[in-house]
C-alpha cells in the first residue's frame, strides 16, 4: 500500500492528544461471553485519506471498517474474512476484509454517494436501502471459502450484522459502532464494540454464581436472564466516537459497563487499515494477460500505465519496460 499521511495540523494534534488505537479483548460472567472494545480513530482517518472520502462515505466506510476489525476476534487461528453488504440505496453497499493478522482494507461500491439535500442527521437508513449481508472466511488449509448470507433487517450496519450472526451461527452477538465529527467534518473519534455469548461455555453453577438474585429457577431461565442483562448493560454503552474524541480510554468502559459480570481483559492488540498490494503484484499481474491483451497494452495504452487498487487507493504507475522484462 502507498500510505497517505495525514496533513491537518489540527487534526495530527488531536490525534496525538487521545488515547492510540487499540483493541482490548475481554472475558466476562465466567467465560461465558467474550467481546473486544476497540479505539479506531486513526485507522478511519487512514481510511478516509487513502479513499479521499467525503463526510458521508466516510461514515459509511468507517463504520464498516470498524466492524470489520471487530470480526478478527472471532477467528479460528490464520483466517481471511470478507464481510460484504449489497443494497438498492444510493449507498450500493460495500466489501471490506479483515485479517487475523491484524489489518482492515476495503471499499465502497459506490463512491460518491448521490444526495438529494443536506444530512440532518447521521441515520444511514435512506441510504443503505433493502439487500444482503454475507460473510466469507477462509482458513488456513481451506480451498473454498465458507460463505454465510442474510437478507437486511434493519439497515443498520451494526445491528444487521448482529442479526447476521443470529440467523447464520445461532449466536447471541451485538455490535456497536460510532464515528464522531466535529464541525469541520473531521474525524476525531471512532471505534467499535461487540459483545457475543460463548457457545456451550459455562454450566448450570456457572450461569448460577452471576444470577443468584435474578428468581430464575431453570437452567434455560438462568442463561435466558443473564443474556437479558448483559444485553441492557450493552445498550446502556455511551456514545464510542465522542468517548474516544474525549479521551476517554477502554478499561474504564469495560469494567464499568460490565462490572456486575467481573469482567477480565485477556488480550490487547493493533488492528490498522492496510492493504499487502504491491507494485510488483499489478506489473506480475498485467504480465499474466493473454497474449493478445498484453501486446495491445504495450501498443496503444498510455504511459505510465495507471491502476489503481480498490482496496486502499493506491495509485501504481507501471512503465512498458516493466511488463517487457
């Protein structure tokens, strides 16, 4: 990737101020839900500056990038993750990756946004529309990806993703997103959370030690209980853009939210926007044309020879002497 630095002295200075990007991954109600918070400003400014995206793009990227970072938690070892949203809006939707090495990239189909008047508000319902959600994952060892898809519900990025693992995985998951503004447009905020309960962690004694007063008599009750809890502390989240514009740092809302359930941090980790393209991959890639294909490259096209990679942005200049070497 060709990375674009950051060029706003107002925002670099803001920037440096706040707490730096990071992940924290959490256990909570003895293991029986796991969930990871995650300060994403810098990698959506990264983003923003690679795609040169307006306001609204920005929001919709960002939020996508953000959950795509909070997906990398769920894999299983060495694992690739497209996570893709296809709808009739203006918007058109969007396909971002996530890597368990610890990076985010990815685009939107449609960039510009058509609008009709100015935002009122940050709902991107008008624009998302009706459509579909997939996730394809691809393990290490795999030759086929696995690839899971759900019609859109709510035409909310975090909470159809949410639905998505409901539908898909039978997984009690909820998401939550936030990219803060201030009143030039910048991004001074952002980042993500999810919270998702353990499949078979846990037994009867377990749920029993975080519900002792909650009246429930039955196992099903019990864990039908502590999932209503958890899910109440979890929409009781303040606002994750504004709380990291402000400074605010990860432990504080971890172990307040969710104090009742004695969480535990277990892990911390970077997650960036990047992308492994190369000018080396895109010269190999023109030399693998047919050969017909090739020889009317190197008759006709311009030089340099310009691609750009959806993902990132990056601009690579390719000479001819390049694709004849």
């Amino acid at each position: 990737m060709i990375k674009q630095n950051l060029t706003d002295p107002a925002l670099i200075s803001h920037l440096d101020s706040i707490h730096k990007d990071c992940m924290t991954m959490f256990v909570m109600a003895d293991g029986q839900f796991r969930g990871a918070f995650y300060n994403g400003t810098r990698m959506v400014n990264q983003m923003r500056a690679q795609h040169h995206l307006g306001i609204l793009e920005t929001l919709v990227l960002g939020q996508a990038e953000l959950c795509a970072a909070l997906l990398i938690p769920t894999m299983k070892g060495r694992e690739h993750l497209t996570f893709r949203y296809d709808v009739n809006g203006p918007a058109a939707g969007f396909c971002v990756e996530a890597d368990s090495t610890g990076y985010v990239r990815g685009h939107l189909l449609q960039n510009q946004i058509p609008i009709e008047k100015p935002l009122e508000n940050w709902d991107l319902t008008p624009f998302l529309g009706e459509g579909t959600l997939s996730i394809s994952r691809l393990g290490e060892g795999m030759k086929e990806p696995q690839m899971g898809m759900v019609e859109i519900k709510y035409k909310n990025i975090a909470k159809d993703l949410a639905w998505y693992f409901a539908q898909s995985e039978q997984t009690h998951t909820a998401f939550n997103t936030g990219i803060q503004f201030d009143s030039q447009g910048r991004v001074i905020g952002a980042g993500g959370m999810f919270v998702q309960a353990v499949p078979g962690a846990g037994g009867k004694s377990k749920v029993s030690a975080q519900t002792e007063s909650s009246g429930a008599e039955n196992k099903d009750e019990i864990a039908e209980d502590l999932i209503r809890r958890v899910e109440n502390a979890f929409r009781a989240m303040p606002s994750i853009g504004k709380w990291f514009a402000d400074g605010g740092d990860m432990e504080d809302v971890i172990y307040g939210l969710f104090r009742e359930f004695k969480p535990a941090a277990v892990l911390e980790r970077n997650i960036v926007f990047d992308c492994p393209c190369t000018l080396e991959h895109y010269v190999d890639a023109v030399k693998h044309l047919p050969k017909a294909e090739l020889d009317d490259i190197l008759a006709h096209d311009a030089e340099p020879i310009r691609i750009t990679c959806h993902n990132c942005g990056s601009e690579y200049e390719i000479t001819k002497d390049m694709l004849r070497n």
